[in-house]
C-alpha cells in the first residue's frame, strides 16, 4: 500500500513511517513541521492540515492513511479545535475523494472516559468543555460521517503515549518521576503496531473502535483484549506499576 500519514514529523509520525518502510508499504508524509529524520523513498510535504486542497494533493495517489496530527491543550483553543476539526474533515474528505481502501484514526481513550461521581477522583474527571476531549470526539463523529458514504475507518483510542524500551515520556523524562496519566499509558512500540495491524486489517465495510492501554485497570476499563484479539497483537509493554492503589 502507499500510506498518507499526517503528522508525520511527531514521535508517532517518525516511527510509524519507518515500520511502514520496513513492512513493505510505501509512504506520503504531510507535517507543517519538518522531519528530523527523512527517509529515502518517502515524499514529504510541509502544509497545514486546515489546508483542505493541500491535503486533498498530498493525498492523491495513496490508497489508505493513518491521521495522527493533532494539537494539544497547551495550545490556544482556536488553535486545539481548528487543527483538530478541520484537519480530521480534510484528511477524510481526502480519503474518500482518492478511495482510499484502509483508514485509522489515532484518536483517545482518556476522553471518553465517563465523568468521576467522586469529586476528589482526580484521575478519571474529564473536565467540562475541555477543548481537547470535544476536539478528539469530534473526530470520531466525521469519521462515522464518512463512513456512512462507504469509507473504512478503525478508530483506535490510545491512552497518553509514552515510550514503552525505556519508560520515559515521548521527550526523555523517566515515567517514576511524573503523576500517573488520566486513563493510563500506552508505548509508542505498541502505537506504532496498532496502526499497522488497524490498516491492515481493514474491510470494506469496516467502522470499529478500539483501546489501547498498557495498565492492568487499562484492560479492564477499555476493553484492551478485544482490540487484542481483533487486530491480531499483544501489548508488549505493560505500566501497572505505575498505577496509584485507588486507580486499580
């Protein structure tokens, strides 16, 4: 397959496109940003994803795609829901416009986590009206859009991405030095092999939904092993000792 993959220059972007390689497919990488680390044979193009005709360009020639690019809550909030929104419509309208046979969107578990009944439960409020949450689920709604007009689509819910080899954060802090994450942790290696089992394991008719947390209540809450099992992977990378008593 040849793969457009937005957000291609974060951690996510840059593994993912070198395990694309390596399996065979070939890849169109799209990041306003550029890419620390270029592979040959990759075509980059540096655009906003708000672009709707850039992306639909981009796009033209690929026949599946992974959209990872997002922004996150310690940007402005015109920025979160711009970036976000219209950035999920124009990837899937690109999608649908050039066919593309397999789509995943990297979307969150942490927000859809229900609201805490206990007001002291710090770990599992979602806050009300955070722009992020709306952002991220507003995402799922235009993939379910396009797929009602015959676009196959896996959603798949990552907890906070962490690097999983050496247990520190995407930017190199040590996870023993940070509080636990709302909704749990998932390693960049096990991301990585979600999205290339998700896209390549795509139907014709395919909308599903799946989790993917490394922690013991991860599993439990989320559901973790029917992804598992349906995608056809095990989680190599597990957080639960990093789990405070009262989240377990």
């Amino acid at each position: 397959m040849k793969v457009f993959v937005t957000g291609s220059s974060s951690a996510i972007g840059t593994s993912l496109l070198a395990a694309l390689q390596a399996r065979g497919h070939g890849a169109v990488a799209f990041d306003p940003q550029p890419s620390s680390h270029p592979l040959h044979g990759v075509a980059y193009f540096r655009d906003d994803v708000r672009d709707v005709d850039a992306v639909d360009r981009a796009a033209a020639g690929c026949d599946a795609g992974i959209h990872l690019a997002v922004r996150a809550n310690d940007h402005n909030a015109t920025e979160v829901m711009t970036v976000n929104v219209l950035g999920a419509y124009a990837f899937f309208r690109a999608a649908q416009r050039h066919g593309f046979r397999s789509v995943v969107l990297a979307s969150s578990a942490p927000v859809h986590l229900p609201s805490a009944s206990n007001d002291n439960d710090d770990l599992l409020r979602t806050d009300a009206g955070d722009t992020y949450d709306l952002s991220k689920k507003l995402q799922e709604v235009i993939a379910q859009d396009f797929h009602t007009h015959g676009l196959p689509v896996i959603c798949l819910r990552f907890g906070h991405v962490v690097r999983g080899a050496n247990e520190t954060t995407l930017a190199g802090a040590p996870l023993d030095h940070l509080p636990y994450c709302r909704g749990g942790w998932v390693a960049l290696e096990d991301v990585v092999a979600g999205c290339l089992a998700a896209l390549e394991s795509a139907g014709p008719r395919t909308f599903e939904v799946y989790n993917l947390v490394g922690s013991r209540s991860g599993r439990d809450r989320f559901n973790v092993a029917e992804a598992e099992q349906r995608l056809g992977i095990r989680l190599a990378y597990d957080f639960s000792r990093h789990e405070p008593e009262n989240e377990l």
